[in-house]
C-alpha cells in the first residue's frame, strides 16, 4: 500500500485544486441572489477539507513517480472528479424542481469534463445560470486536461510530473518534450489555451453574443465540448457572423496547441504548416464541410448558401467533436450524418482538445498499410512508415495498431451492452462512437435535436465508461485491468 502513497498525495492536492473551481458557480450564485450557494459551497468545502487533510497526512510522501504512478493517478483522476462535480448538480436541479438521479447527475459531470457534450437536461435556457456557467466550466477544465493545469500551477504537485504529463496528454508522440522542464511546458499550453479563450469571447461579444451568452460559449468552443445554455445549441442565434466566428475558433482548437506554443517562441509559423498532421486535419474539415454542402445542395435541402451555411457549421463542428447544432441534421439524407459522425473519429489532431482516434493515428495507418501493400509487390524494399521528413518508429506504430485494435473492441463491447437493453441498433452503436469520440450529440433517438434523457441509468453508465475511455484514450484506463500491472 505504501507505494501508492505518494500518487494518494497528488490525487488529494487535485480535489483540493478541483474543489477550489466550485467557488466559480458559488461566486454566480450569489451575485445572481440564486438561494443555492450552499449546493456549491458544500461539495466544495467536503472536497476542500478532504483533500487538504490528505494532503498534509502524506506530505512526507514525496517520492518520484514512476510510469505506472502516473496511468494510476490519471484513472483514478478521472474516475474521482467526476463524482464531485456531479454533486452540485445533483442539488441544483433538486432545486429547481427537474431532479435528476445519480446517473444522470454523473453522465452531466463526466460529459463536462471529457468535453464530450452529451446532456441529460432540457430547458437550458431556464437553469440557474450558475448551473450553465458550471457545466460549462467544467468543459473548459477538461479541455486541456485538470492534470495539466496542476502541474502548470502547483509545482508541489510537480513530482514525477513528466509521467503524469505523458499519461494525460493525447497522441502517439506524447514523449517529445517542447522544453526541458515539464512545469513549463504545461505552463506554455495553458497560456496558449487562455489566449484563444480570451480571443474567442472577444469575438463572440463583438459579434453581437450577449457577455455572458459569449463566455459560456468561448468555454465550450475552445474546449470542443459543446455545452449549450439552449435547448437549441448553436441555433438559438441564429447568426452568420457568429457561426463563422465558431467555425474559426474550432478550426483553430483542433489543431496541435503545442504547435502553437512553439510558433509563439520562434515568432514564426513556418513550421505549423510544414506539420503533415495539420495539413491534413484542416483538409478533412474543410473539404469534408464542402462535400456534405454540396450534397445538400444536389438533394435541393437547402439553396447553395444555405447549404454552405448549415453544411460547413454543422460538420465542422460534428468532426472536430464540438457537437455545437444549428439544425437538426437527422433531417437530412441519412448520409449526411452518417459521414459527420464518421468523421468525429479522425479529423482532430494530437495535442488538440478534441477527441477521436486523431489525425495523426490515421496518418500512420495510412501510411503502414501502403508500406504493407508496397512489400507484396517488392518484399525486399526497404520503405519506412514517415510523416512528412520523418520516419516513424516502430513502436509508435505498433503503439498504434494496438489503439485501434482496443478502439473497435471498446465500441463493438459497449454497443451490445446497449443493444441488450433493447436499444435500437442505431441509437446504441451512435451512442457508443459519439461518447468514445466525446463528439456529444449520435443519431436516432439521441440526436442534435433531443438529448440523453431518456436513457436508463445503465445506459447512462455504458455512455460515461464510453467518455472516459475516449478521454484517456483508452490504453491508459485498459492497462489497469491488467494484474501484472498491480503486482510489485
């Protein structure tokens, strides 16, 4: 037990940080006279006091932490944060009189923080607001991951950080340092992630998006989560200006934030577009926008700018896993949805706040399958698996074959544990990609145009195991059911 110790320490100093973001939601609650400042300040003082008794017990326990340590504090992050920030809103709607049970409280906090977007509620518009700037909130925490906002800030909780930094960050190529010092890398990105926040309710405001309305939404842009304080998410604005204003910020957030942070220090952008990883994912989103606008227009859905208009907002948003609707797209031809969704699976890039296999995992299945198909033809040629100059290790594509393999398992596991409540096949198997994409809103009875609701508490359950699973990218939680993983 004692091994454990010093990861204990780390998990009780993030719930002490954690709790601290509750006085967010409390500080609304009173300034907005709402009588529910206890649900808020009671969570977060419980949260508050446990970690900071658990953090002073074990504040000899300092030791570094080694690779596991960091996939066990990651899991255990995950699967603990969730629980309290669900609490305030179990209290909050017990309040306002649309009680929600357990499930359905943890599905709302658990899609807040793997910025997946799904909801349970209806009525957004009627919540409190400290309820909204919560859900909200929590998006953009989990945006560029509570993990690393704490080793950003905390250097206490900074031991071992390297190997809390490489289980919580996304992609294949998690191990390439952008400076020698952890601390200031998380601190880079996080400065990164603030700019493009603070650009992004600027842009909202200036574009006619009341203040608060334009802050809400620049967490859930940024954070390609999605969350709405409308049932009618995007489309309640019902404005050109603004949809372009979201379609530039998700572009922009779902490319690599590293990369962003290193044009930043050389004051150059040159290598950002030599990057084939970007190249590529802004080329899926666009041309993939057209390509479905175009269909739109050739089945006579919609008039060409229309067509543009709702094509381009509303597969972009889909693909980069934001989930933002200005329509209700299971309206259209049924291929049209189909292909956004599918898209959800491969148009973000490592390093972004979006969710999926990622760019960069497609890239080199691509590229190994041509390598593949090259040697039945010349078995003896030597032809290296490379991304734009670089070749591409062994590992990392083995790496990758083994996330895939795990990608589909997780899918095809959890769409039958939903077709055996006798889930329709394409509501369940939508749910399933949608939640392990954190992409939010999935097709048939859960579609952009109603929620999660009306799902069970075990449905409910599969779709948040599905969430966290996409958000720690499946390996990270997989390898604790390993035994040899717990074994001295």
């Amino acid at each position: 037990m004692s091994d454990y110790l010093p990861v204990l320490r780390v998990l009780c100093g993030l719930l002490l940080l954690f709790s601290a973001c509750l006085a967010v939601p409390l500080a609304t609650s009173l300034l907005m006279h709402e009588p529910l400042w206890l649900d808020y300040a009671l969570p977060a003082l419980a949260g508050m006091v446990l970690g900071a008794v658990g953090f002073y017990r074990l504040r000899r326990c300092r030791q570094e932490l080694q690779p596991r340590d960091g996939v066990l504090l990651v899991g255990a992050v995950w699967g603990l944060l969730p629980l309290l920030g669900s609490v305030p809103i179990w209290l909050v709607t017990r309040q306002v009189g649309q009680p929600l049970s357990f499930a359905q409280a943890y599905f709302e906090a658990v899609s807040g923080l793997t910025t997946t977007g799904a909801t349970v509620l209806a009525g957004l518009e009627y919540l409190p607001l400290s309820l909204n700037i919560w859900r909200c909130f929590m998006q953009w925490l989990g945006g560029m991951g509570i993990l690393i906002l704490a080793v950003a800030v905390l250097p206490m909780l900074g031991v071992g950080g390297s190997q809390v930094f490489k289980s919580e960050v996304a992609g294949p190529l998690k191990d390439t340092k952008l400076t020698p010092r952890i601390t200031q890398t998380a601190k880079g990105l996080w400065s990164v992630y603030l700019g493009l926040s603070v650009l992004c309710f600027c842009a909202y405001w200036a574009g006619g998006m009341p203040p608060v309305d334009a802050l809400l939404h620049c967490f859930t842009t940024v954070s390609l989560g999605g969350l709405s304080s409308y049932d009618n998410s995007f489309g309640h604005f019902n404005s050109p200006v603004l949809e372009g204003i979201a379609i530039a910020i998700m572009l922009v957030a779902s490319c690599n934030f590293a990369l962003y942070f290193v044009a930043l220090r050389r004051r150059s952008l040159t290598g950002f577009w030599r990057e084939a990883e970007v190249r590529a994912t802004l080329a899926t989103l666009l041309i993939g926008g057209l390509v479905i606008s175009l269909f739109l227009w050739s089945r006579n859905v919609y008039e060409l700018g229309d067509a543009v208009r709702f094509g381009m907002f509303n597969t972009i948003s889909l693909a980069t896993t934001t989930g933002y609707a200005t329509t209700d797209y299971l309206r259209w031809p049924t291929f049209a949805p189909l292909a956004m969704l599918l898209l959800s699976s491969v148009a973000s890039s490592a390093g972004s706040t979006g969710g999926g296999i990622k760019m960069i995992r497609a890239l080199i299945l691509v590229q190994q399958a041509r390598r593949e198909l090259t040697r039945l033809v010349h078995p003896r040629v030597v032809n290296p698996v490379r991304l734009g100059q670089s070749p591409v290790d062994n590992k990392i594509i083995f790496s990758v074959l083994a996330f895939i393999l795990f990608y589909i398992m997780a899918i095809l596991v959890l769409s039958l544990a939903l077709v055996i409540t006798d889930m329709d096949l394409v509501t369940a198997f939508s749910a399933v990609l949608a939640s392990i994409n954190c992409a939010g809103p999935a097709l048939g009875s859960v579609g952009p145009a109603s929620n999660f609701g009306g799902l069970s508490d075990f449905q409910l359950y599969v779709c948040s195991l599905g969430m966290l699973l996409g958000r720690l990218e499946i390996l990270s939680l997989m390898v604790l059911l390993l035994p040899s993983f717990w074994r001295r």
